[in-house]
C-alpha cells in the first residue's frame, strides 16, 4: 500500500485522536485511511460503553498491523525531519558525555523551554525518544528536548550511577556532566532559563531527582517516572535495598531534615504493578508536600483502553506544587510510551503529555 500524503494525514490526525481521545476514535480513522477516504472526513463517534477496553486490539489482522506501523514510523521520521535531532558532546573534569538535541523547526523569535531527559538502564537517547515521544511534543509545543547519553563504560547496563555518593551532589561526577550540558544548550540556543525542566525514567528518575535538588537555580521542575527520590542509597547493595522498598516510609520520614525540603514543582508516576521499583519510592519522592486544601485525589476510572489511575495535587509548605500520579496495574514502564521504545506502556495515561502540561504551568 502506497504510504501518499493523505494516508500519511490520516496517520497524523488518528496518532492524535490516540492520545487525546483514545483507541476507538483513532481506529475509526485508520480504518477509513485503509478504505481510501482522508484524513478530515466525517467520522461515528463510538459511544464510551461500546469502546474497546484496555484489552482490546485495535487492529483487526498482521496485513492491517505492518500499514499501520510502517506509516507510524513515517510519521515519526517526518516529525523528526521537521526539526532538527543532532548528536553533540559535553567534557568537563568528570568525564564526557554524548548527547541528542532536538531543535523544533522555525526556532526564531521567542526563547524556548528545554527538557532534559534522563534514560533508564539499558536504554540510550534514541530509545528513550522513541519510547517517550516527547520530539512529537516539543515539535507542537516548541520546545528543546536533550537526551544525555550514559555509557556502559560508566555503568555496564547503561544506567546513571544514583547510588554512588561522588554522582549525588552539585559540581561532581553525573551531576556535573549532565548539569553542564544543560548549561550549554541554554549558551548556544534561544533557551528561556525560567523554562529548563528534568525528567527521567528509572534510574533516570533517580538521577532527575538527584538533579532537582542539586541544581533548584538551573531547573524550574522535575519529573520522575518509576524512580527514586534523591539520596536514597549509598552503594549497590543499598539500591537494590531501596529498590524493593527499603526504610519503612515513617523512618526514612524521621531520617530527613529541612535540608531535604522541595525547592521545585515535581511530578511524578508509578505503577502499582511495578516489580522493579517498589512503589513506596513514589510516595517518598514527594515527601514534604501535603494534599492541597482545596483538592481531593482524583481517581480516573479507565476508559477508552487507557488504565486507571488516582491523581494526587500536593503542595508544600513554602507553597511549590507537586502531583503524585498512581498508575493502577501499570507495569515499571513509561506510561502511555510508544512500542517502537522499550520499558513502555501504551495503554497510558500519557505520561509525556501530562509531565510537559505540568512543566509549561511551572516557570522558574
């Protein structure tokens, strides 16, 4: 099948559908793609209690499943071929560093927000873009996003080192390396330095939060997914310890000083399925934030084949922001990621979307 630029249209129109209104509506449009009609055209909307559920394959045979991922793929590359994603380097006196940059395309006028994202084990930059699809966001939001790169000489399985003491603090090891790459896309693009935000996944998550608390004058938020809260461990041992649940939440509470009070908005998502990374590490990660008085946790029901989920708005005594997003079911994955990355859950929430909303309402 001839993969033209209306097909093409179609794609782009269901991938949007997908994220903002979910399986059913974007299979409706793919299904009409594969008829022949364009993107655009007049579409049945599928009433809630007849959408497939969380379950549910959208597509109907392997013919229909190769069309559909061929022309994903091209969506994405087109997306990419509209900016700019470039691998560059960073040294300092701990290391060096690769890392990929992508540049929305037409970046003249206004300074732009970046997002520095930290990968899991196992993972690189082009995986981790892949899997969390924040180029297609940066291209419609315009913004920067930067994929530092961890390499297996540093860590044989690729992860950053958020357990060793000498990579924990401002100005040493990962740190300032990753700390020193954000400061060199902010010298060499029209960068906004209120809009400089960190996220990551994993191990990622772990560094993201080392990193939001390290460096509260360059980042204005983070976001952690499946991670860790900063300083949690000490060795290997300890982080496998952590891992898998470690301190009872109370004594790891008693632990902590004012030292360790939020000093920027974060988010943060975990599923409870998650066997990798216990999930008591989320709830410690947004230690020193309270329930706003005015917001309750928000339960979402799963709907149109995405998981449930309960939403938490915290705030901290000084007044910073703080969501808790509990994924129910939800593997040690990226929720809402896309297949064409590992660690990635497509059933969703978006966890992408949801972290660049938060980000964008949280200016330094």
């Amino acid at each position: 099948m001839k993969l033209n630029e209306g097909f093409l249209n179609s794609m782009h129109e269901a991938m949007t559908l997908l994220r903002t209104r979910g399986v059913a509506e974007a299979t409706a449009v793919i299904q009409r793609a594969l008829r022949g009609e364009t993107a655009g055209a007049a579409r049945e909307t599928v009433p809630q209690d007849k959408a497939p559920g969380p379950v549910a394959a959208p597509f109907a045979d392997a013919k229909t499943k190769a069309v559909v991922a061929r022309a994903a793929r091209e969506v994405c590359l087109d997306v990419e071929d509209r900016g700019h994603f470039s691998t560059l380097a960073y040294s300092n006196d701990a290391g060096r560093r690769q890392y990929r940059l992508y540049v929305p395309a037409g970046t003249a006028g206004d300074p732009l927000p970046l997002i520095v994202m930290l990968h899991g084990c196992t993972q690189d930059a082009n995986d981790f873009a892949a899997g969390t699809q924040m180029n297609a966001l940066a291209e419609r939001h315009r913004c920067l996003v930067a994929y530092p790169v961890q390499p297996r000489r540093a860590n044989p399985s690729k992860c950053w080192n958020w357990f060793k003491p000498d990579d924990q603090h401002r100005e040493r090891g990962e740190p300032s390396l990753i700390a020193g790459i954000t400061r060199e896309i902010i010298a060499a693009h029209n960068v906004d330095p209120a809009r400089v935000y960190i996220a990551g996944m994993s191990a990622g998550g772990a560094m993201a939060a080392i990193m939001i608390a390290a460096y509260p004058e360059l980042y204005a938020a983070a976001g952690v997914h499946s991670g860790l809260p900063a300083r949690c461990a000490h060795d290997l041992p300890s982080a496998l310890a952590a891992m898998k649940g470690g301190k009872r939440i109370a004594e790891q509470r008693r632990a902590r000083t004012d030292i360790d009070a939020p000093q920027r908005p974060m988010i943060v998502f975990h599923g409870d399925a998650d066997a990798t990374v216990d999930i008591a590490n989320a709830i410690r990660i947004v230690h020193g934030f309270d329930p706003k008085p005015d917001a309750r946790s928000e339960a979402r029901p799963a709907n149109t084949g995405r998981r449930p989920c309960t939403v938490s708005r915290l705030v901290s005594r000084t007044g910073i922001d703080a969501e808790l997003w509990i994924i129910h079911g939800a593997p040690h994955a990226w929720a809402g990621g896309s297949a064409r990355g590992s660690y990635t859950d497509p059933i969703g929430p978006d966890a992408s979307a949801e972290m660049l909303r938060f980000f964008l309402d949280h200016p330094r």
